[in-house]
C-alpha cells in the first residue's frame, strides 16, 4: 500500500512540531559541553563531546536535506568538520535548523512520499526518514548528556528538571 499525499503531510507536519520541541532541548546539551572539554571522550572508541555534538546537528541536517531532495548525500553534511567549538556548533545548529524546517514546511507532498533508499538497507517514503532522525538524535543527545558531568559540566533539563537545572533555580 502506498503513502497518500495527505498522510505524507501530516507526518511531516508532525515531525516539524517535534523537531521544534527537541532543538532547543538540543542545543542546550550542545551548549553545555565546556569549551576546555570539548575533547573528552569517555572511551578511546566513543567519538570525543566535539565530535558526537558535530555529528547530531549534522546528521539531522543530512536527514532534513534527504527528505527535501528525495535522496541521501553523505558527501554534504554542512561542513560541520569546520565548527571548532560547542558554541560554534549551536549557532550553526540553531540557524541550520531554523532554515532547514522552514524549506520541510515548503515541501510538496510529492516529494515527501517519494521512495528514498538509504544506503542500500531500507527504502521508505522520504517523510518517514524524519522520524527515523528524531529517534537518531536523541539518542545521541542522550549519549553526550552522559558525557556532560564526568567533564564537569551542568547537565540541562531534558524532559523536565535536571538535577543541576533544579539546582540552578534554587541558587544552590
């Protein structure tokens, strides 16, 4: 059975709503990662704060940019090797995404319902890759929330109150 163009776009209208709700969240992990840290890695074979926080805005771009065009570029990721620090990397996630969300709400359903291989292990309609890079995403923020405090950095609220967020509003 084939993905009609009205259900195409309510999933995507769907997966904008959530992709709003989570970015923030994001980037405040993002914006977390001590800038003297940015190359701690909890185990010689976990990507270093740096490299995972480059990875999760631009895979999330790669997926956005999937879904627009109907077809993955793993050569394009937005040149996030070139963001140095965690800061560098929220403003570019920040604008990235801003800009990215904006050109998804403009995507006719046609191009949303569009069968997209990725990397030769599945093929599914172009809007259901969005789901699947939500799911991405937190994971791998989750991942780098964990790195958070053994940098010794304050790990944000998430989906509700850290310990440290509590903290903070107490003045403690």
């Amino acid at each position: 059975m084939s993905m009609q163009p009205e259900q195409a776009l309510f999933l995507r209208d769907n997966a904008i709503r959530n992709l709003k709700m989570e970015q923030p969240v994001t980037q405040r992990v993002i914006e977390a990662i001590p800038r003297d840290k940015a190359d701690y890695r909890p185990d010689p074979n976990a990507q270093s704060a740096i490299e995972l926080a480059r990875h999760i805005a631009g895979a999330e771009h790669l997926f956005t940019l999937s879904v627009i065009s109907g077809a993955f570029d793993f050569t394009n990721s937005g040149k996030t090797a070139e963001l140095k620090t965690s800061a560098d990397v929220a403003r570019w996630y920040a604008e990235t995404s801003q800009q990215d969300l904006a050109r998804l709400a403009a995507a006719p359903a046609e191009a949303l319902i569009k069968i997209v291989d990725f990397r030769g292990l599945f093929q599914l309609p172009a809007v259901a890759f969005l789901d699947f890079s939500l799911r991405h995403i937190v994971h791998h923020r989750g991942q780098l929330s964990t790195y958070l405090r053994p940098m010794g950095a304050k790990v944000p609220a998430i989906y509700g109150e850290s310990y440290d967020s509590a903290k903070a509003k107490t003045g403690a």
